[in-house]
C-alpha cells in the first residue's frame, strides 16, 4: 500500500511541474508585443491581395490586429462580430482593422479576398516562406510575437504602441468597444 502511494504522490508532483513549466512557457510566449510596445514586423504574412503586411503602413490611426479562422467558433459567433461592430462603429473616425486569418491560405485565399472586398478591411493570411527559411508554426508570427488562443484581438494607437490584447470570444465581444472608444476622440 505504501509503494502505491508513494506512486501516486510522484506522478501528482510530476503532473504540478509539468503545468508550472506549461504556463510559464505558454505565457511568455502569449504576450509579445507587450502593452506599451510598437509591434515588430510580422513574417511570413501578407494581404490576400499578395502584397506583404506592414504594420508601418497602419500608423498614426487606432489599429486592431484580430487573430481569427473560421474553423474557430468563438471567432465567428462572438470575435469576428465583435471586430466588424467596432469598424463600422468607428471607421469614420479612422479606425483600421488588419485582419490576420488563421485559416489553409491555399485553400481560402480566394473566399477572402472576397470577404476583404466585402468588409471594407484587410485581411491577411500566411505567405510562403522565403527561399531557405523554413515555414513558421500557424500562431507563430516571428519577431513580432505568437499568439496562444483564438480568437485574439491587438489594439493599437495612433502612435503606434499596443494599448491592449483581448483573448477569447466572449471577452472580445465584452471588452473590445470599451477599449476602443476612448482611443477614437
């Protein structure tokens, strides 16, 4: 009897490090860019049009980056929604939106582009990677960072520093508006 407990308390022990080593890692990864950072470049993504995404081009105006798919529900009953509402919302006051879509690129391209055209908003998807570079894991976007849940929404402003990252579909939907207003006066 003795020998199975001691069994069970290693394999409890071993469970807690193994998930303490998890959400250490998880989490380190999960942040960058970090609230009060300009976002670096981005790699191996471009528009749907084909031409490479430069978060440079998106400066000196309010900006949410929104990570989604279609093969995610929270994304489409609750992220997507919530990102389309802020846009029309806000547009006229300048508000970008660079949707980055974590779906098959060679599969979907040419469904987005017409769903580019259709919202009024960019969409951009994995690019090939370039010659002697291998492909990048699909929540992995280089030195600009990786993202751990979709749907995930990066809210920029006009000066280009990160002001806020929403996680999760309900709490897009719950939370994206608030951040976004006061950033459009």
């Amino acid at each position: 009897m003795q020998n199975n407990t001691q069994g069970n308390a290693r394999i409890v022990i071993g469970m807690a490090v193994f998930v303490i080593f998890w959400v250490l890692s998880s989490s380190a990864q999960a942040w960058k860019p970090e609230v009060g950072d300009k976002p670096e470049a981005m790699q191996q993504i471009e528009h749907v049009t084909g031409k490479p995404v430069n978060l440079a081009d998106y400066s000196g105006k309010p900006l949410v980056i929104y990570f989604g798919a279609d093969w995610c529900a929270p994304c489409t009953a609750n992220g997507r929604p919530a990102v389309i509402d802020a846009f029309n919302k806000y547009k006229a006051k300048g508000l970008q939106v660079l949707f980055v879509d974590l779906d098959d690129p060679f599969k979907f391209r040419g469904k987005k582009l017409n769903e580019s055209k259709e919202l009024g908003f960019p969409i951009a998807m994995r690019a090939m990677p370039p010659e002697g570079q291998e492909k990048m894991r699909n929540f992995d976007f280089g030195t600009f960072g990786k993202i751990q849940v979709v749907p995930t929404a990066i809210v920029v402003d006009k000066s280009g520093k990160v002001v806020a990252k929403i996680e999760q579909g309900t709490r897009l939907r719950d939370e994206l508006d608030g951040t976004v207003a006061p950033l459009m006066r």
